[in-house]
C-alpha cells in the first residue's frame, strides 16, 4: 500500500478502530486503520511503525506507508526537536507581542489572552521533552484524563475509572456524567478530548495542554486513545496503554 483513504462510517469522528472503514470499501489491515484512528482522534499526523496518517479533516484520513520505517524512535526524536525550535521562536515573537500591547490602550484582554498562550506555549516545550524520555505513567495519563473530560464538560454528576486486559493492552476507561450537556455539545466535547486546551476551551484560552501533552508519547509507545459518547449524556475514553513499557505509578 502506497496510500490510502481511510473513513469513519457514522460521519463523526471514530470511537474505536470497527468504526473506520477504507474509502470505496477498500480493504485495508488492521494497523492502517489503528493509525488512521489516532490522526483522527488526536487530529494531528500520527506515525506507527512504517505508516503515518495525515487527517483532512475530523472524519477522514489518508495513510501512507514507507517501505524500511523511520528507525526506532528517530521520527519522533526528530519531530519533537524540530517542533521546540519552531517553538522557542514562536514564543520569542508573542512575548514581545505581549509586552506592546500592555502598551496599548484598550487593550488588556488581548493582552492577558496572548500571555494565557504564552505560558501554554512554554510548558509544551518542557513537556514534550519529558514525555519523550519518561517511562510512560498509566496513573498520570489517566489522570489527565479524567480533568480533560471535566474541562471540556463542565459539570459532572460522576466519573468512574475501570481497566481491563485485553492481548498486549491494559485498556483504561474513563467515564464521565454530564449533568446536563446537550448533545451536540457532548459531540464537540468528544472530537476534542485529544486537543490542547488553550485553543479548545470554548470561553477562553486556558493554562494546561490536558491529555494533549501524551500525544507524542503515546505514538513512541504504540498506545492508542479512543473517545465516544454513551446514551444519557456519558463520555468515554479508553486508553489502550501497552503492558511493557506502562508504570501504573
């Protein structure tokens, strides 16, 4: 396979790899659509072994496949530097950015906005860095996980954590009670689990990156993050970690 159109069948974005099917009912293997999956759930390029997915948009996904791979752990050692420099300039830019407009009349929101950015900014460079090199926490992740469903929901009337095994997987599920989101809200909320938050919470730019700050550890580990939504108003998220390199502390 040189590339492929991977879809999800319902027209929203997949809650687990069942859901993906290949464009004109190609048949494609399991891993293709694994890695299609995690583009779409994380909406961003995501690599696993010789193949990356590139999302086109929250539904579909083209996968390409390299003949030999990257190497082990090479595209993502290269990803994540390449990624902080980029950054680093970035950040020099906004900080003065943000030192005119404290300058500027009538302009304080901006002002405190871009600097909300800027600190958001900063962490991920750190924290890329750290979860390229961390041995991967189950507790940690699941954590993150549990305040990124509260972020994005807002009120909850609970939250329950189970595991299970499953092959290679330890499968960690968090499940989250609205306590009263319309649906199309639980949607939004649901295509945005693996996004950061300063550019997904809906009144504003928030501090924390959420489970977004896992997204490259999870393509280095080959563990999988999947989201849907349940009747009454519940959100799921199953965490598929790898046993072998997974730390439950």
């Amino acid at each position: 396979m040189g590339f492929a159109l991977v879809q999800a069948q319902a027209g929203t974005p997949p809650g687990g790899v069942e859901e993906l099917i290949g464009a004109g009912d190609a048949a494609l293997d399991r891993d293709s659509l694994v890695v299609a999956g995690q583009a779409l759930t994380w909406q961003t390029t995501f690599t696993s072994g010789s193949l990356t997915a590139v999302p086109l948009n929250e539904t579909s996904a083209m996968v390409f496949s390299r003949v030999g791979g990257t190497g082990s752990g090479q595209w993502h050692e290269r990803f994540a530097r390449g990624l902080g420099h980029r950054m680093a300039g970035e950040i020099t830019v906004a900080s003065v950015t943000a030192g005119l407009l404290d300058e500027a009349a009538g302009m304080a929101e901006d002002s405190e906005m871009l600097g909300s950015a800027i600190d958001g900014l900063a962490r991920l460079l750190t924290e890329v860095e750290e979860a390229q090199m961390m041995e991967v926490s189950a507790a940690r992740i699941v954590a993150d996980t549990l305040s990124t469903h509260a972020a994005l929901m807002g009120a909850l009337t609970d939250q329950q954590v189970s595991e299970r095994r499953q092959g290679d997987f330890t499968i960690h599920t968090v499940r989250s009670t609205s306590a009263g989101l319309p649906r199309p809200a639980l949607e939004r909320a649901r295509a945005r689990v693996g996004l950061p938050w300063p550019t997904q919470v809906e009144n504003g730019l928030g501090s924390d990156l959420g489970l977004a700050r896992w997204c490259t550890a999870m393509q280095a580990h080959g563990h999988q993050m999947w989201s849907r939504l349940e009747d009454e108003g519940i959100l799921v998220t199953d965490l598929w970690l790898r046993n072998h390199p997974v730390s439950q502390g």
